[in-house]
C-alpha cells in the first residue's frame, strides 16, 4: 500500500500528533534481534525495548512457534466458570519469580488493565475484612499508572490527565523524589529518603485507617526514569505496616528483569503487597498483563465468599487469552534458558558507563539509571517537550529508537545487547544531540 496521508488518515494514533506523523510517517516494517527496518529500508537499533517490552530482542521464533500451534488447537475459551491448562501454566512460572509470599496471579490484558484491577482487587480485600473506610489511595507525583480512568486518577504527570477531569475522588499525592543534589547520579541516590515522610504526614492528616492503599512505581519509569534514593522504599513500607495499609508496587516497566532481578521489589529489598506487571511478561509479542498477590490477600477474598459463589466480581473477555498464554510461557522459558536476567545484571555496569559518557555534551541536563534502564534529560529549546519530540523524530532517521517523555529519553535496551549495540546506541544518540547543539 501506499504510504501517505490519504492512505495514512483512518487510523486514530495514540500518544501521537496525527496531523504531523502522517504527513511524514515513520513506520516500522520488520524487526529482529536488536534491530528494526523503516518503510524506506533504513535500518535502526532499537534503544528502548519497544517500550520496555522486548528484553529477549524481536523476532523471536520460540514465541511465534508457541502461539501458532496454541491458535491450531484451541483459538479462545472464556475465563469465567471455564479455563485452559496454558493459564495456569503461566500463572506457575510466574509465582516461581515472585518473592516469596506471592503465589496467586489474575490475568488481564495491559499495564493499564493491572492497575486498574489492583485498585479492584484493594477494594475487595478491604471489604472482606471489614475495612470499609479505607477509601483513599495515595500515589506520587510524577507517577504513570496508565491510561485507564483509576491509573489516570493516580497520575501525577499533568498532561496525562488535564484533559480528562472527570477522575476518581480520594486520590491524595506525595511529592516525588527527584532533587536537584540528585543531578548525574548513577544508580540510587543517597539523598531524598527523607521524601518517604510525606506518606506518614498524610496519614497524620487524614487518618492511616482511612487508606486503602499506596501505588508506588519502584523506578518511576514513564516520567523520565526516577530512581528511588536509598531507604526510601523500605521506609514506605514501614509506614504502610504502621498504619495496616496495602502497598502496591506497579511493575509493569520494572517488571521481568529490567533491574537486573526478576522484580525490583527483590532488586531493592522490600516486598510489596500486591505487583502489577505487563510488557516484558509476553515479550511485548501480544498484549498481557497480570496482577500477583500475597496468598493472604487472595484468601481473605476467595473465604468471605459462600462456597460455590463468584468471591471476584471482575474480569475481562480476553483475560488469560489462550495465545497470550502461549507467548507467556514461551517467553518465560526464554528468560529462564538464556539467563536473560542474569545477562542484564552483567551487562547493567557497561551499559550505565556508555550512558554516562554523554554528561560532557553541553545539551544534556541530567542522567539518571539503574540496572538497564537509564534517562537522558535534555536543556529544552522552545517549549517544554519541543526539543525532546523533534530528537525522537531525528533520531529515528539516524537510526535509532529510543522513547521520548517530554525533554527525557528513556533507554532501556534489550538484554540480548552485546557491548558493540550499546555503543550503537550512544553513538547514534551523540550524533543526534549534536545536531540540536
């Protein structure tokens, strides 16, 4: 087919300004490995795993196999009252990752759907204990949850949610935990634990008993890579336990190895009481998302409920879709036999080294990183964002993918990268810089 505006104009994009891709597309026609090829043959690197979905690299034959034999033998079968063997499959391999008191998993189709369950899944917990006060959730500034009304509701990044008001009431926000001491640190800072106070002064203002729960992500990955300063995960735990409130880690980027551990609760030590995860869980080969549980949350649920009776009124028509099963478990054993996780731990030390060799071009603002996942915030130049969005059109014409938020890149290749793709990537990335200089 032709690529131009007329043929170009059905499609809604998301995230995108319409009017200004279709005037000058920039489409992917094929990937593989570390690598992905424009609709004019150019051949780009990608640096940002899609977004954060790809760790064992595109194109993986494994994954395609598993889920075209699963689509020979048996297409769909709904998950209410009925099942198949490939869910429960999936729901092993991924309890055998999860720290250890999480053994229960609900399937949902995205990041956005995990969130939004969580929150369904908190509230359910908390009526079957007879907790029916605690109606407030307490999230972060510069937070991303997604882009379903309970994750926008939780947003603390404004442009995700200005244009939608219309949000859920009792959301109450804790500062975030980037300052400027903070500025070209590599992994966590030392400094800004004392950030984590803000959880235990809202529950001095608002009664600790009155919170359902606090949705944490463990890096703050869509707002331009946040890592959390040293303590301050633990002591958000501490308060959470202090006050009986529910702690939620919201996985979906941090999620299958991208900290160098399985989940970023084991990468910093501190287990939550509910993760949400998505991406990485099917490879990004087809949309999935899941929410894992303390088996305490899952019992109190399930027991309140009369035998034989629906203890959760929730669920989608594509929840533990049979193919996405497939690419799951498929993936998961390619995580497993490769060492994948084990690969991005080793490699983590080169890859933050390289990002860090651009702290000398004069266009860049900060870096931030852990494990392999960094950001590059540039000085903006007309506006905020501008400059950000031009580079992330330039550098996909120089060869290179990464994912722009605002005026940060956010690189987070894939764990099959050799040392010679992560200078690739810098390389193409000085390039582009220079031309903004």
């Amino acid at each position: 087919m032709p690529f131009d505006v007329n043929s170009l104009e059905n499609h809604w994009m998301p995230f995108s300004g319409n009017r200004d891709f279709k005037a000058n597309p920039r489409l992917v026609v094929k990937s593989e490995g570390m690598y992905c090829w424009n609709h004019e043959g150019g051949q780009l690197i990608d640096g940002s795993s899609g977004l954060f979905c790809t760790p064992a690299g595109h194109g993986r034959r494994e994954i395609a196999e598993a889920v075209y034999k699963q689509m020979q033998e048996n297409d769909y079968i709904p998950h209410f009252q009925m099942g198949h063997p490939g869910s429960f499959e999936l729901a092993q391999r991924v309890a055998r990752i999860l720290p250890d008191p999480f053994n229960h998993v609900f399937f949902v189709n995205s990041g956005s759907e995990s969130v939004e369950t969580a929150m369904k899944i908190v509230m359910a917990y908390n009526r079957a204990r007879g907790e029916h006060q605690r109606l407030r959730f307490v999230s972060r500034e510069r937070a991303y949850h997604g882009v379903n009304m309970g994750g926008v509701s939780l947003a603390g990044m404004v442009r995700n949610r200005e244009t939608f008001p219309v949000t859920l009431p009792n959301i109450v926000t804790m500062r975030h935990t980037m300052t400027p001491e903070q500025a070209f640190q590599k992994g966590q800072p030392d400094t800004g634990a004392e950030l984590a106070e803000d959880l235990q002064r809202i529950c001095e203002t608002y009664g600790g008993s009155t919170i359902a729960a606090v949705f944490v992500e463990p890096i703050a990955g869509s707002t331009g890579t946040l890592v959390p300063p040293v303590g301050y995960l633990k002591r958000i735990r501490e308060i959470c336990d202090e006050h009986n409130i529910l702690l939620v880690f919201d996985e979906v980027i941090t999620g299958f190895g991208r900290t160098g551990k399985p989940f970023g609760s084991q990468a910093f030590d501190v287990t939550p009481d509910i993760i949400t995860m998505a991406k990485a869980l099917t490879n990004g080969a087809i949309p999935m998302g899941a929410v894992a549980v303390r088996d305490e949350i899952y019992e109190t649920v399930t027991n309140a409920s009369p035998e034989n009776a629906i203890e959760f009124f929730h669920g989608y028509t594509y929840s533990a879709h049979p193919a996405a099963c497939a690419a799951g478990i498929a993936t998961q054993k390619i995580y497993e036999e490769d060492q994948l996780f084990e690969r991005a731990d080793d490699m983590s030390s080169y890859f933050l080294d390289a990002i860090w060799s651009l702290k000398d071009h004069p266009l860049v603002k900060d870096l931030r990183g852990y494990g392999m996942m960094a950001g590059v915030e540039v000085h903006p130049h007309g506006g905020a964002g501008a400059r950000g969005t031009q580079m992330q059109k330039d550098m996909f014409w120089n060869g290179l993918h990464v994912k722009f938020t605002g005026d940060v890149a956010i690189l987070a290749p894939a764990f099959v990268a050799e040392r010679h793709h992560i200078d690739e990537i810098v390389d193409k990335f000085r390039k582009t810089l220079d031309q903004h200089a």
